[in-house]
C-alpha cells in the first residue's frame, strides 16, 4: 500500500512539473513594472550585490555571500528560497498553482547535502514531501520546490515582505589546495529551467500565477565567493598566538565556549587542540592534561609552528 502511495505521489509531481514546465528557457532580462512576485535564494550574511546587468531592478538585484577560507578548510553554506512580495502591501495568496522554483548550482564544486521543507513558512501548507525533490542536467544540478494545483477550496495565506518556501545546505566537494591561494573562486546558486527530476520527466520551469496565469517572476539569485586566502603557520594549542602553551592559552578557549566575548581567542586552528575540528570543552581540558598531568601533546603541528594538515573548517583568524 505504501509503495502505490509513493507511486502515485510521484506520478502526481512528475505532472505538476509538467503543466508548469515548458521547454527550457532563461530569465527575464529585467524585471518587469507590473509583476508583483520574485523568487530569490538568500542566506545569512549575505550583502547586495547588484544583478549580471551591473544594477539593482526591483527584485533588489542579486545576493552575494563572502567566504574566506584556506587551502585544506571546508565549508558548508545554509540557503533559504523565497517568494518576494513586490507590491508593497499585504495581500492574500491562494495555494493552488502558486509557484514553481527550480534551483541550479555547480555540481562540479558544490554538493547539495539537504534539502527540507522544515522551518519555513510554506511547510503547514506542503501535504506531502514530494513537493520538494532533487534536479539535475547536462549542464548543472539542482532541486525544485512546487505548489500544485488544490482540489477543492484552496488555503490562504496573508503574504508580507516575503514567504520561505524550502532550505538546502550546501558543501564545498573538496577543499581548495594551496596552489589556489589568492584566487577568488565564485558560484552562483541560481534560479534555472530545464533541469529535470529524472531522464524521461518534463523540464521544470519557474513560475508563480499572476490573475491565474502563469508567469514568469523576477529572480535574485545568490552568487557565492570563496576567497581562498594563504594559510597562516600556528602551533597547536597556541591559542592566543602568544608563541608558547600555557595556562592562558586553555584559560582564553574556556572562556570564549562558555561565551565571553572579551576571551582574546586568535586562532581557531591552534584553539582546536584535540585537532576533531571543532573547538570546546575537550580542547581546553587537552591542554590542562598535557600541561598538568602528563597527557599527550596537542596534534600536530606542534611544537613548532606549521599549518594545519586536516581538513575542516577552522582556520587561523576564523574564530567566531
């Protein structure tokens, strides 16, 4: 019974795909005056960064989110999609053909680990999860949120400045080698048609509905930077860089995890004593060990200064 179920929730997508999706096609080239929706992809920290035409329409352009890190230095990026109000006034909407997203990103350097209707707005109103699923192509991957056509009075929801529609996490494939430091590396997770749930399904394509037609709506993608910056030497334990493994160096990692902003940590890579990538109680309670009881020496590179050989995503400086 469950397999029929799922069966049928998946014939069922594969159909809503398919009346909202055509063949595929690109973006508006601006936004237009009397469409009153966008569809943008957004994530904390990010700041304006205009649009590919050197400029901000009025879906306020594209997003761009910095991340600096170092050779060998992971990195995970937490992303939100939304449907953005552009009148700017509250209105109802109705959940019956509502909108489709498709969402692409470079399958070659990032991975999409997650992808959840959980802690948005639109999940009390998503009856099934296969609202939400994975998309790929020849040219890129992707995943795809929709709201399908409602048998029957369709829910209202009150439409303010914007509504979260789905939450995808994002991870570096593999950490950038030293011979990349100084380049800048840049990504856009972006809003694209013509990726597919599968090989024989319809192309998915973006829209919202407008009047009960469907449309296309203003974009804001979101184009990720990773500035691969050069590794800086530490020696492990060393958390205030102060060139020796004292007390103070376990005293300054205790105080910044129990959350004292005025803990003079420096170096996340050296506060990380243990070397499991992540700095808490274990690393200070390592260094009282080592220094007090006889316990093993922090990992390397210790004593002498060097830099990190594990991949994770601490790095000098990136405390914080």
């Amino acid at each position: 019974m469950n397999d029929r179920i799922s069966l049928r929730r998946t014939v069922f997508t594969v159909l809503c795909l398919g009346l909202l999706g055509g063949p595929p096609r690109s973006p508006a080239a601006d936004c237009p005056e009397d469409m009153p929706y966008a569809l943008s992809v957004d994530t904390p920290g990010s700041i304006p960064g205009g649009d590919d035409r050197g400029g901000e329409d009025r879906a306020g352009g594209d997003r761009v989110r910095e991340v600096p890190l170092v050779p060998g230095q992971t990195a995970s990026i937490e992303v939100t999609v939304y449907l953005e109000n552009l009148t700017g006034a509250e209105h109802e909407v109705f959940f019956s053909y509502l909108f489709a997203a498709c969402v692409a990103h470079d399958g070659d350097l990032l991975d999409l680990e997650e992808i959840t209707l959980e802690g948005t707005d639109y999940r009390p109103f998503a009856s099934w999860d296969g609202l939400l699923g994975r998309l790929s192509s020849e040219t890129g991957s992707g995943f795809y949120v929709v709201n399908p056509e409602t048998f029957g009075e369709p829910e209202r929801y009150l439409l303010g400045e914007r509504m979260s529609l789905a939450r995808a996490r994002y991870a570096l494939r593999a950490p950038f080698g030293p011979e990349r430091a100084g380049e800048t590396v840049p990504t856009k997770i972006r809003f694209e048609d013509g990726l597919r749930p599968g090989p024989s399904s319809p192309p998915c394509e973006s829209t919202v509905n407008v009047g009960g037609w469907l449309l296309t709506p203003c974009f804001r993608n979101l184009e990720v930077r990773f500035h691969v910056e050069a590794d800086r030497a530490f020696a492990r334990g060393d958390a205030n860089l102060d060139s020796k493994l004292d007390v103070s160096d376990a005293v300054a990692v205790l105080r910044s995890v129990l959350g004292r902003a005025d803990a003079p940590i420096r170096c996340a890579d050296a506060a990380d004593a243990n070397d499991d990538g992540r700095v808490d109680l274990a690393d200070p309670i390592a260094i009282f060990g080592h220094l007090f009881m006889g316990g093993p020496p922090p990992e390397a590179p210790f004593p002498e200064p060097g830099v990190d050989a594990t991949a994770d995503e601490l790095a000098c400086g990136a405390w914080g």
